[in-house]
C-alpha cells in the first residue's frame, strides 16, 4: 500500500479556477512539466520561488509513493523579446556583448542555474531537455499545425493563426481572454505586417544575416519561437496529455496559452489536466525590477553581499521563508520577514535535535497518529505548506514539554513522531539541520576568524596551496569565505 492511496489530494487548477481530486492519467505515475529557466543571465530570484515551489510539490508526491517524472527545460535557443522584434534574439544579444560564442553563455549560465539549485538543495528533475537539442520535433510540430491549417508561411517565417484556431478552438481558456478583446486591445505596430493578425504568434523565425543562432527547416535558415519547444519537449517526454503542468503566473499568458493552443493545432488534444502556477516574488513590497533597482540575485541573498539585508541567510531558511507562504500567494521578500523565519526555523530545528534524548514512557498523553494525518491533510489540501508547518511547530511544542515531562510519550508513538518529522521536515521540504552550526554562533565566529587569520598569512607567505585547502575544507562543511575590500566575511550554509 503506498501513502497516496489512503492520501487523496487536490490541486488548483487554473484552467477551471477550481480546487479539484487530482487523479492521475495512470495509477501511480504522475508526468509533471515545468517551464525552465532561459539562460542568458543570472537566474532570476522569483523564478527561483517558483522553480523552489515545484521542487516541493515533487518531493510530495515523490513521498507519497508515485514515480514521477518530473521535466524542467532548459531554453538555450534564445527566444524573441516580443513579436515585433525582428532582429537579435535575447541570447544572441548577450553574446555580442560580451563577445563570446551564444553557447558560452548557454553553458555559463545553465552551470550558475545548476549550482544555486545544488545549494538551494533541489532535487534534480528527472529530465532536463534543451531548446537546441529538439530542434527538429519542434519543426515537425510546426509541419503538422501547417498541415491541419492552422499556421501559415510568410517569408520563411511561419506564424500560428489565432483567428482561425479561434473558430473551432477556443483562444484564452486559461488566461480567460477573449480574442474580441485582444483585437481591441491591440494596437496594430510598424514591422508586423508579415502577421496576418497581430494576435498570431511566431513558430519559426527566419533568422536575419547577423543572427548567429540559426538551423535549416523547411521554410528558411531560422530559429523555432519561444512557445513551442514547451509543447515539443513535454508531450515528447510526457505524452500528448499528461498530468501537471506548471511554471509562474506571468507564463500564464501567452506563453500556456499557446502551448494549449499548438497542443490541440497538431494533436487535437488539450495537453494538460492540471495547471498550476506559483504566484510573484516582490522585494520590500514591490515588483521586482532591473530598471527600478529593486532587485536582488540568488547568490547576493546567500552571501549577504548586498545593501538591502542586514545578513546572509542560509539556503534553508530561504526554503523555510519560501514555505511558510503558500504557492498561490504572493510572497515579500523582507529584511523582518527572513529574520522571523530564520528564528522559526531554528526554533524548529532544536526541537528537531531533541528528539533523539526524548525519554520513553508507557502511554502517550499525545495523540500523535491524528496529529501526524493533520500534516498530510495539509499538503493534500493543494500543497498548503504554511499549515503544515503550523503543525510542525505544534509538534516543537509537545516535544519540549515531553521533554520537561508534562507530557509524555510511548516508545511507538515516538517512533512515528520521528519517522514524520523526518519526511517532511528533511525530504518534502528539503530542510537541512544546520541548528548545531548555527546555534553555537558566537564559538562558531571565533573558530572561523581563527582559520581565516591562518589563510590570511598562508597567502602572505604565498602559500596558495594551503589558502586553499583552508578555504575548500571549510566550503565542504558548508562554511563559505568570501573576499571582499573590507577583508573575508563567513557565511554558513
Ligand atoms: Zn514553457
């Protein structure tokens, strides 16, 4: 019997704006995609709140005993700033400015994406496909939609026909927009007259003489559009329905839109029975924006190298921050919110740790098996989190208080207390126990300073050799250096 027959969950689902029975297509497997990131820069914050948010919802259902199989892309063609753009891609924009190969920067960029989820503790998705490697499903996507009508050639370029799909379709079903209303909306603008309508988006691009990203199709030397190597990679590893599909609200329109829309243009299948979108990461109260300046990267929270914070937060609590708000919320990242998480966190953790010294009594004056079902009617209930740690926060109490012996527990009880605490505390929220390092801070900050005065003298003797055995040994047990003009600071992780 595995745990997610006797645990029935439900999911919002944005398509039906319901909370609905998840069923899966096949009993006991679930097919789950997420839109990945676009590697071009440093991976932006709030996709990380979203990318972070999905990695629980896979733990969960990877704990509840399904066999997931969870797909996360990569987009390393480079896609185009919006429509009207005609000539570089965002990819190939970087390059020329930096004046390296756009594969350079795929490469540098998907390794930064990979170490701030390898510090973040995600796990890794079960498939990890690029844009460049499916070049050619996704032109044979494009033929078929060509081929059932819905998507003409102009060019060497080929657009999907809104209008059309539109009679016998029906356009913004997920992001309930009427095309009546985009056409109002809409103004018409210089440079598009390839379109037919302003509403048809690109499934291939003819690529300009000085654009470098560039393979042969059927139609020019070009490159395929941003929306389709979703639906080309998801239902290639999924199939042509499958169960979950999520990514951040702001993908919602167009980019799902018209996944749904080249999903059923080719297959005549809608591809996904569940949607589900993780909702904006603001920064003290507001949008967060490169223009404005209101704006903070992964590593900048993690090192504390930054003027918005007062300190470097350790990727655990950033995961507990990130869990104490549901999925569907808009989360503020603040200075008071991190600090009061971080205290909750290790509030949480010492309980943790004392659960190994708990003494063994006859009865239980706990009822631990209703508080443990508590914790998974919470994550069944489409994966409430901040309930769920309300739970645990519950069971930091009665853990004290057994501990002080006003209540007690029985040795099976205390078995089951352990074994829950443990599945969601280390594998649905991803939590690392980093109580004991960080709880002896003072002692800690001394022993460190000791270490980074010896590295500090290695380096004057030119002992490069032993600065960085002290810096990589300290790395390994999740302390980091970091060299800045006013000497080196430590962070833990
Ligand atoms: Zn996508």
């Amino acid at each position: 019997m595995q745990l997610y027959q006797s645990n029935p969950i439900k999911i919002y689902n944005s398509l039906t704006g319901k909370k609905e029975a998840f069923k899966p297509i096949n009993e006991g497997y679930i097919g789950m995609y997420v839109c990945g990131p676009t590697v071009y820069s440093n991976v932006h914050l709030g996709n990380v709140r979203t990318f972070m948010s999905f990695d629980m919802v896979f733990r969960y259902l990877k704990h509840l005993g399904y066999k997931v199989r969870y797909v996360r892309n990569i987009t390393d063609a480079g896609h185009l700033e919006n429509d009207a753009d005609v000539g570089e891609d965002k990819i190939t924009k970087k390059a020329r400015l930096e004046q390296i190969e756009p594969m350079e920067v795929v490469q540098r960029y998907t390794v930064d994406f990979h170490n701030i989820l390898n510090t973040l503790n995600f796990l890794p998705p079960s498939i990890e496909p690029t844009a460049t490697g499916h070049i050619i499903e996704q032109i044979e996507l494009i033929s078929k939609i060509i081929e059932n009508g819905f998507a003409y050639e102009i060019n060497g370029s080929v657009y999907f026909d809104v209008h059309k799909f539109n009679e016998t379709h029906e356009y913004g079903k997920l992001s309930k927009r009427k095309l009546e209303d985009l056409i109002h909306n809409t103004r018409t603008l210089d440079g598009q007259s390839d379109k037919k309508n302003p509403q048809d988006f690109a499934l291939w691009k003819k690529a300009e003489p000085q654009h470098i990203m560039r393979w042969p199709s059927p139609w020019s030397d070009g490159f395929p559009g941003w929306h389709l190597e979703c639906t080309a990679m998801s239902t290639k590893y999924l199939g042509e329905q499958f169960d979950i599909h999520g990514g951040g609200m702001d993908l919602k329109f167009p980019h799902h839109e018209c996944e749904i829309a080249q999903n059923e243009a080719a297959k005549g299948k809608s591809p996904v029975n569940y949607w589900m979108h993780a909702n904006m990461l603001e920064l003290n109260g507001k949008r967060m924006s490169k223009t404005t300046g209101n704006t903070i990267n992964p590593d900048e929270l993690l090192s504390g190298n930054n003027t918005i914070f007062s300190k470097a937060y350790s990727p655990s609590v950033i995961r507990f921050f990130n869990a104490q708000s549901s999925y569907r919320s808009i989360l503020d990242l603040t200075d008071d919110g991190l600090l009061a998480s971080e205290k909750g966190f290790y509030r949480l953790m010492d309980a943790v740790n004392l659960l190994e010294d708990l003494k063994e009594s006859t009865i239980s004056s706990i009822d631990v098996s209703a508080w443990r079902q508590k914790c998974y009617d919470a994550m069944n209930d489409d994966f409430n989190s901040p309930i769920l740690i309300a739970h645990l926060f519950e069971a930091a109490k009665y853990i004290n208080q057994i501990k002080e012996g006003s209540e007690t527990i029985s040795s099976e009880d205390l078995k089951l207390l352990k074994e829950t605490i443990n599945a969601f505390v280390y594998d649905v929220l991803g939590l690392k126990n980093t109580a004991k390092i960080d709880s002896g801070t003072d002692k800690l900050s001394g022993a460190v300073d000791v270490l980074i005065k010896l590295r500090q003298e290695a380096r004057i003797n030119k002992n490069f050799a032993l600065s960085d055995k002290i810096r990589d040994e300290l790395a390994a047990v999740g302390i980091q250096l970091k060299d800045g003009k006013d000497g080196t600071t430590f962070s833990v992780n």
